[in-house]
C-alpha cells in the first residue's frame, strides 16, 4: 500500500522497491449499441512520433447484444500516433459497410482524431479513402 510500515519492512528484508503515487480507481461506464446497430472500438498506435520501428490500428466490432462479432488490425508502416487514429477509424467503417450496416457506432479516445472527424477537417490524403 506504499504506506510508510510496508518501507520499513521492505527495508529490513533488503528487498528492492520503489515508491509508486496511490491510484484511486475511477468509474468507468460502457453501454451496447442499439439494437439496429454496431459498435465499433478504434484504436491506433505507432512506436515513436512518427513510429520509426512500425504502427498500426485495431477494431473490435460489437453487435446490441455486447458479442464480438468481429476485430480486425492491421499494421501501416511509418507513420504519426495520429494518422494511426485515424486509420483506425477509416478501416473500421470500411470494414462495417462492406458488411451492409447502415448504423455504426464509433468509440475512440483521440479527440484530435474525432474532432477532424466532426468537423470534417481530414488530412487531404485521407479524404479519398473517407468520402
């Protein structure tokens, strides 16, 4: 518990630690799709800025009912943190049409990448791929 009698222990035993800040858990809430509807959970990363050793962006596709119905990855090369976001975005609205959904839900947690999105300030590159 990092408490100051765990140290004094730790110390006595000789056994190596470090002092780690206290975490207090938060809440975290997570609702299914409606039922004519999927939910699809982005996510990109790349190693680096842009990532020198590779990236890539993933997707986890939900139905109404919180089954997987389907995830997919897929690695792109040298690229930004953001683009990798952004890909991940792309390839997983691809991927929904091509299975004739009409409703998709989508949850990412880059706010610069929703935001483009919203707002429809795209990287011109990926304008092509979005329309």
């Amino acid at each position: 518990m990092n408490c100051a009698e765990d140290v004094v222990i730790l110390e006595y035993f000789r056994v190596q630690h470090r002092c780690m800040k206290f975490q207090h858990p938060i809440k975290c809430f997570w609702q299914p799709p409606e039922s004519n509807e999927i939910q699809l959970c982005c996510d990109g990363a790349a190693r680096g800025n842009p990532g020198t050793s590779g990236a890539g962006a993933g997707v986890v596709a939900r139905d109404y009912s919180c089954n997987v119905i389907g995830a997919l990855d897929i690695g792109l090369g040298v690229t930004t943190n953001y683009l990798a976001e952004l890909y991940g975005i792309i390839i997983g609205m691809e991927w929904a049409t091509r299975w004739g959904v009409r409703r998709i839900c989508i949850h990412s947690y880059s706010y610069s990448v929703v935001e483009a999105f919203s707002s429809s300030n795209l990287p011109w590159f990926s304008r092509r791929m979005w329309v």
